[in-house]
C-alpha cells in the first residue's frame, strides 16, 4: 500500500467486531500493529455493513440499485441500538453508539466515526426524518463515550460525525446542522445519496452547503473515478470505496476514462483482446505491475487463475487512485480544476 | 522471489503448452520476458503432467503412494510420443521429444529437459525395463533435436538428461551409464522414487554411483527438507518442487523440523494456538513476512479468507527454503555437513 501510494487506510468495524473481534485486536497492540501500518488509519461505525448485510441489499440501495439478495441477518433496530446475527457463527450481537466506539477504541484507528443508521433508498420522507432524529441521538451518545477516552489502543482519536437526512434538502440541512454544533474533528456525508450520479451530486451539495470550511469531509463509500471529481468540486476532501480493490480481484485495471476512448474507468484483462497485448496495464501508470509487466502476462495469470494477477492488479490500482488523488490536489492548487477534470473524464 | 533469495525459477512445459500455448510465450519474447525474470530458469519436458493427470495419480505413484482419483486425460503411449487430451477444451496433444524440445525453445528456459515417461510406483521390472528403453530413445531423439539449434526464444540453452530405471539397481546403473553417453549439460534423476524415504535414498544413491562429478544433477520433484539433506548427502545438487508455495497456499509456514520439537517441517497457521501468538512465522528467519508480521495476525488472515496470507506464506516458505539450501553449501564447504544435518533435522 505504502509502495503503491496509499496514504491512509480505511478496516471495517464490522468485520472486525466479527471476527477476531476488537478484544484480540487489542491485545495484538492494534490495527497499526496488527498490520504493520504505520500510516494514518480510519475505521467506520460498524453500522454501513450491520444495515447493508441486514436488509439484504444496503449497498446497493444506497447507490440507487436494488435486487441483490442475500440472508438477512439483522434482528432489529431500537433506540438502543442495532442488533444482528454473526455471518459466521449465528452468535447475536448488539451494536450500540457506545459499544461502537469502544469497539472502535480496541481497534485503534486515527479517525473513528459515531454509529448511525444507514437508510434505504427505498425509504420515504417519515422514515428518514426519524431515522436521522435516531442517528443524532446515537450521535450525541456517541460523542460522550468518545469524549470519557480520547486514546484508542495505540494513541489518541479523532471523531467524525455523520450528515444523514437522504435525497431531502431540508433533512440535510437539519443535519449538517446537527454535525456543525457537535464537537467533532471532522464531518462524514452518509445514508441515501439518490438514485443517479447526478442525485448524488445533489445531495452532497445539499449536506456541504451548511458545513464549514475548518472541517474535513468525508464521502462515505464513493470511488468512481467521475464521482471524485464530481463531489471534490462539492467540497468532499476524502474517500473510501471497496471497488479499485474489487475491480482488481475480478480482472481489472483502472484507466483514465478520457484515455480509454469510451468513457470507461477500467479495461478487463480478461477479455481475449488482450492476449498479445504487450502494453502496460496503463500507459500513464509508473507502478510495479505496470513497470515489470505486460496486459498479455496479466490476461494469461487470470485464465490461469494464478492468484499473483490479483495483487498485480491491486497494486497497480492502488496506484491509480493515489495518483488520481495527486491530480485532484494539484488541479486544485494551480486553480486549473476544470480543465483537469476535463483531462481525466473526456 | 528475488527478494526472497530464490536462484532459479521452474515452468511447467505441460501448462504451458495447454495455455497460452509456446507461440504465445515466444510471442511475448520468451518466459524470463513475461514474467520479467532475469534470472536463471528451468522447463521440464511436459511429460511429468502428462503422466501423471493421465494415468490419474503418477505423482502421488512416484513417491509411492496410491489412491488419488483423477480424470484420466493420457490416450496413449507409442514409440512416437504421448497423446492427452487438453483439461481444459479437450483438445488433442501428441507430445514428442522433437516437439516437446521444439516447446521448450519457444519457451526460452536456460536449462531444458529431454521428454522421458514417468513409470508409476505400481508398474512391475518387465514395464520399467521396455518404459526405460523408450525414454533412451526418446533421449536420443531429443538430443538430436537439441543439436539442430542450441538457442531458445531468450538466448542459448543447456540440456538435460534423465536417468530412468525405477527401484532396479541394474536398470538404474545401465540408465545413468546411457545418460554418461549423451552430450547433455547435467542429468535429471527421475521416474519412480520408490514407495517411502530410504528407498528413494537408495534409488537416488544407484542413479549417482555410474554418474561423472562433471555434471550437475538435478532431483526431479523433490522438496521435503529433509529429503534435501539426504539427497544432497547423495551428491545431488539441484531439486524442484511444488511443495514450499503448495503448503503456503494451505496456511503452513515452513519451520526447521529440529525447532519444532515435533520432527515437523511446517506449521499450520490455521490452528487456533496461534490465534493470540505474537511470534513471527519463524523466528529465525528475517524475510518480509516475518520482519513484519505475526502469527496471530497470518492465522487471522487465514481465517477471513484474505488471500494476502496465501503471499506472506508464500514469500516466508520461498525465504525459508533459499536459507536451507545456503546453509547445505555452506555445510559442504565448512566440512560440517553431519553436525548442520543434525541442527536442521534433529
């Protein structure tokens, strides 16, 4: 990772609280420790994945996309907290504000955020109004545990809280509202951001317009190469997304979509067209996999199933976001940010 | 691999030719040019696979166990060469020992091997006998081939023979002596091993008796540690062998048996004694893997599935075995060879 760009990293509560739960985590010094990363280190709530794996299908409601089935393992939500069944072993938990940073003070990241409620995209107006009320009040919880231990296991925290309030401008701006008069290090854009790029766009101007420049804000869950730009120019100054990782575990290497002459943000070294391809994955990409090797040897790793293509092409997409992010910092320092754009989207 | 010490890498002519086929690899430039290995490396003939997935267990036959089922893709044997179907689009190969050298310079490895059959364990002396005679033939043809052009796809190329005769003392000695006559760079000892670990020293002690110190002599499929020690007490200089990344990929870390306390080679990560160990993989070991990581964090990673502990091991099990095999050079050139035998083995 630290080759390959990546300033910071972003480990799953949820998992974690799983499986080897935040006490082992612990007692192996914390994730820094853990993983040997000592770069900054972020950890979400635990609550995107208990209401994602929980209604069956989150993560793509919150993108606008519904259909995915799989087992629905929540149990059920109450002011309390959220209670839901091990993918593992069928054992029960309960999430609460405060054991969610407790949790999340085991675990030891830099950046910790409050535990919310991730609203569907199917959800009407009544339903989100009272879950952004309930997601507040968790957040208030959340930021007097946090405040009883500023230190996680491996040093001192910082706290994000969490805008919510859906595709309603009003709810959004109640919300950020809320985030403005907590006393927090810095601001997260959650919940139901529409059902289009452009509604997401939307919706995040909606949660930026009452926030303030002291604060960093971070988009959670976004990572298309059109989405940065798109919500950097919103004011979003951080992201996390699992798919430069996924598209590179299902054959992919991420490319500028203006170079890929179809507006495409990835080229899928398994398609037969590239099998005497003698190219670097990317052209432009100064990588390990792209330095050393050719689209051909990937194409032939992946129809061969040899694992080794996998990190190959994680490396080198690793690589493309940290310097797709580098673009994104210098556009805006030399005040050319349009025309950058323009240079990475055609 | 460099990073992990490794001298010389092996390529299996078999897959190869199944997919992406030679033209291919020579297309790209040869395999040190795909893989951007700039090193020394090595094909065998193609027949060990063939052999072996066709008869449906001759590796577990070589070194003498049976049982493995298999699909069956070995159509026959004649004096021109060995016929299979393709695992994966049932396309027919004939492989002979013109075209299976023709392969291998496509392929461009520094040092080839002549195309021998590998005679099961359970085959009688008659079968070994007329097996034997075949793969002098085929020695011979392969030989000649050889001649007509020394160079591969990447440079010029060495070749080695392969001493046959299964468990028979006098079918190995007249092998070995045929293997003398041939202008061949080094031998292979190869075919049938016998069915437990002395009688493969023994086998491998009549193949070596005939044979000049001239030559290198290269063990084929043979990797266990301390199969290593007593081979090389034989006078064997080279091995190859699956088993270091196989075990890896299963979540062992190789260890020095004499340090296990159990006479075991590896450890199993997946054990749950190492779900709190804060110990590296191997103490005495400085590679990557376990300068920086513990077992409580590889038996984690096992566990989740993350395929990132299948690269620790590996990059671990690669180190260990280049540590090995320097310390036997070292052993043989401080005269201490029984006293290092009895430190690694116990």
């Amino acid at each position: 990772m630290k080759a390959a760009g990546a300033q910071i990293i972003l480990a799953n509560t949820y998992h974690l609280i799983i499986q080897p739960g935040p006490e082992a985590v612990a007692r192996l010094g914390g994730l820094h420790a853990m993983m040997a990363w000592d770069g900054p280190l972020l950890t979400d709530s635990g609550g995107f994945q208990i209401f994602s794996l929980g209604h069956g299908s989150v993560a793509e409601e919150i993108k606008g996309n519904r259909g995915a089935e799989r087992p629905r393992t929540l149990i059920g939500i109450d002011e309390q907290g959220a209670t839901f069944r091990s993918y593992l072993d069928g054992a029960i938990h309960t999430l609460t504000p405060e054991g969610s940073i407790q949790a999340q003070r085991q675990l030891g990241a830099d950046i910790i955020l409050v535990l919310d409620e991730c609203t569907p995209y199917h959800v009407d107006r009544d339903y989100t109004a009272r879950s952004m009320a309930l997601s507040h009040r968790w957040a208030t919880r959340s930021v007097a545990e946090f405040s009883r231990a500023r230190h996680g296991s491996a040093g001192p925290q910082a706290l994000y809280g969490i805008v919510q309030g859906g595709v309603y401008d009003d709810l959004r701006r109640q919300s950020a509202q809320f985030a403005l008069d907590q006393p927090t290090f810095g601001h997260a854009v959650g919940g139901c951001l529409g059902g289009s790029p452009d509604e997401m766009y939307d919706v995040v101007a909606m949660a930026m317009a009452p926030l303030d420049d002291d604060r960093p804000v971070h988009l959670l869950g976004i990572g298309g190469i059109q989405d940065i730009w798109e919500n950097v120019a919103k004011g979003i100054d951080t992201f996390d997304c699992v798919s430069p990782t996924r598209i590179a575990r299902h054959g992919g290497a991420l490319i500028r979509p203006a170079l890929s002459g179809r507006a495409r943000d990835h080229i899928n070294l398994r398609n037969a067209r590239f099998r005497d391809d003698q190219d670097p994955l990317d052209p432009e990409c100064g990588c390990y996999s792209c330095a050393k090797f050719t689209r051909a040897y990937l194409h032939h790793l992946l129809k061969a199933g040899e694992i080794l293509a996998l990190q190959l092409l994680t490396i080198h997409n690793i690589a493309f976001m940290s310097r797709l992010m580098n673009a994104v910092r210098e556009a805006i320092r030399h005040d050319d940010f349009a025309a950058q754009r323009q240079h990475w989207l055609g």
